[in-house]
C-alpha cells in the first residue's frame, strides 16, 4: 500500500554533470545509469561530442561516438557527481562502446543506448537503431528502426549484440522500442521492460517481461495484454500502461512512498514528472510535477520553447530512503545531463 501521496517539498538544480573531463567530451545525452555494487556505478550515454570550444563559446565537433559510457565512483549526488571515469580504447580516447555491423553505414545509422540491468556479472543494455534521414531539421533529422539487446561481461564491457533470426532488431520500426526504462524484480523473479512507442501523435508506453536468465532470448520475452494482469508472447497484443512519455524514463521502487515511482519528461512541455503505482504494470497515478527547467529560449525557429528531455531518476543517488531522489535532463542546445536534487513531501 502506497505509504505518502507524491508531492515535492523542495527542488534544486545541481548543475551540468561530467563538464570536467579528459577526454575532450563537450556535449552527451541519454545519462542512464545502472547500479554495479556499492559506490559504483556505469553510466551510458547517447551521442557524444568530441572536441572543444571555440573562442565565442562554440562548438568544435571532431568526432562524434553514438553511445559512450563512464564509471562513476560516488553515489553521493549532494554537491554533483566529479568521481568518474570515461571508458577509452588503448590510446585514451572515449570509445563507443556498441559498435556498428559490418552493414551499417556509420554515416546512416546511430546505435543509442537506452537503460538495461546488471545481473550475473554482466550489463544487459538495450538500444534503438535509428536512421539519419537526408531531409529535415535537427532535432527531428532521424527514423527509429527497431531496438535491439546488447550484453557484455562488466570486466571487459566489450559488447555483443543479440540476434533474431539473424537480424539484431528484436523489436521491429512499428512496434515499442522495450528498453526506455528496464525494472528488475528480485521477488516477482522477473525483469520488466518498458517499451515506448507513438500512436495519434502521442508517446504510449507498452510493458515486457522475461525471467532473470532468459534476457538474452527473444523468445521468453511476454508482452503485456491486460490490467488483471494477463501476460502473452505476441507483442502487437501489448496494451499501454501509461502516455505522455518519450522514449526515455526510470522505473524503480520508493521505499518513502511505499509504491514504484516512474520519472519521465513530459513529451514536450519540458516539465519532468513523476506517477506512482502499487505494481510495475500500474495502474499508474495521474502525472506530479517534479522539475521544470529554467532554460532561456535560444531557437524558436526549430521548436516552440527550449526541448527539454530525457527526464529520469537515479535510484542509487536515493537519500534518507527515498525521500530526497535526483534526477536528470536534458536540454538539446546545451547539450550535457543536468543533475536536479528533489525532496519529496
């Protein structure tokens, strides 16, 4: 039973994270994270910049990798986040850490990493294949394709990425990208996967399951179909669980609340809000709002407002059980994870 209605206390913005690095990183998104053991965390990212800053403060892109990670040292959040280190190749450059098939042309195709799970000694990490379209304007220049699974043993975090039937999409252009948020259930014995996809111009959100040895086979993946619930293998049977949130979130349990906590961005508002439910299927309460990020309007031409996105918890940051969570955000022309602090009523 839910211990406390969710309601916010207090907020404060922490600031830009990872600014401070050696590998000339000068912009990412994405910012998932998954628990390793005490004190030490992966933290998985979207496209990242190479390069540095001009004069006037402006972008130099030498090299962009679509997905990069770091270890983090410190689950203490209350003044940011500056033990870390970038994963790198042998000459000490940020390596991505997904990389493209022999057919993907790197100058097509984008591999970016969604959330996973660390089980067994390995880090389970789903993704979205997308598409550079030739046409268009950034942000909106690309076509997801299907998401996919990629494993790798946590002492070498050299990935591999699952097939079926010989293709590494397991879940097609037309249905849910599973992966926005990813839930392991020690007790239910399951990990759940949240799956986002668009229908009527609005983002739905779909809900997978597979036990916890299985995650590498497509096949003992179910789906969803029902509120009871009712579970069953054919994906287009899958039934949305919750709408309004874009293709990344988190999904965990809050001690404080006494109820699992989801945090997204609410798609383009760029309010982050969070909703409550007593199972990770729902029902799932009506959106609070969390944060609103105050980001100066800079491109009206491109979108109506700053786009902020990419809204998520970080469980292992969690103070005083859950009471004081953080969160982070992304806003696309500044371009680096933004940490925000939460106190919950």
């Amino acid at each position: 039973m839910q211990k406390k209605k969710l309601s916010v206390t207090h907020a404060r913005d922490l600031g830009l994270l990872f600014t401070e690095n050696d590998v000339k990183m000068i912009g990412q998104d994405g910012a998932y994270s998954i628990p390793i053991k005490s004190g030490e965390t992966l933290w998985l990212f979207g496209d990242t910049f190479i390069g540095h800053f001009n004069e006037i403060g402006k972008r130099v892109i030498e090299e962009m990798p679509n997905n990069t990670g770091l270890i983090c040292y410190s689950a203490d959040a209350k003044n940011g986040l500056d033990d870390f280190s970038y994963l790198k190749d042998k000459s000490g450059k940020l390596r991505q850490l997904i990389p493209l098939e022999a057919d993907e042309d790197g100058k097509v195709f984008r591999i970016w990493g969604m959330h996973g799970c660390y089980l067994n000694d390995k880090i389970y990490w789903y993704y979205i294949r997308v598409r550079i379209l030739s046409e268009g304007v950034w942000p909106y220049k690309f076509d997801v394709e299907g998401s996919g699974l990629a494993v790798a043993n946590y002492s070498e975090l050299r990935f591999r990425r699952i097939k079926k039937e010989e293709s590494t999409i397991l879940w097609e252009k037309d249905e849910p990208c599973f992966g926005v948020a990813v839930l392991p259930v020690k007790q239910d014995g399951f990990v759940y996967l949240y799956g986002s996809y668009l229908k009527n111009w609005q983002h739905h959100c779909a809900l997978a399951r597979v036990p916890f040895d299985s995650l590498e086979y497509p096949e003992y993946y179910e789906y969803l179909t029902s509120s009871k619930p009712e579970w069953g293998h054919d994906v287009k049977q899958a039934i949305s669980v919750m709408e309004g949130m874009p293709t990344e979130m988190s999904v965990s349990f809050n001690n404080y609340l006494g109820c699992y906590l989801a945090v997204h961005s609410y798609e383009t508002t760029g309010k982050i809000v969070g909703r409550t439910a007593p199972h990770p299927w729902g029902p799932w309460s009506e959106p609070v709002t969390l944060w609103v990020p105050k980001v100066p309007l800079r491109n009206p031409l491109v979108y109506n407002g700053p786009l902020v996105y990419a809204g998520k918890e970080h469980l292992e940051l969690t103070r005083e059980n859950g009471k004081i969570i953080y969160l982070t955000c992304v806003e696309f022309e500044e371009y680096f994870p933004r940490l925000i602090e939460v106190t919950l009523q």
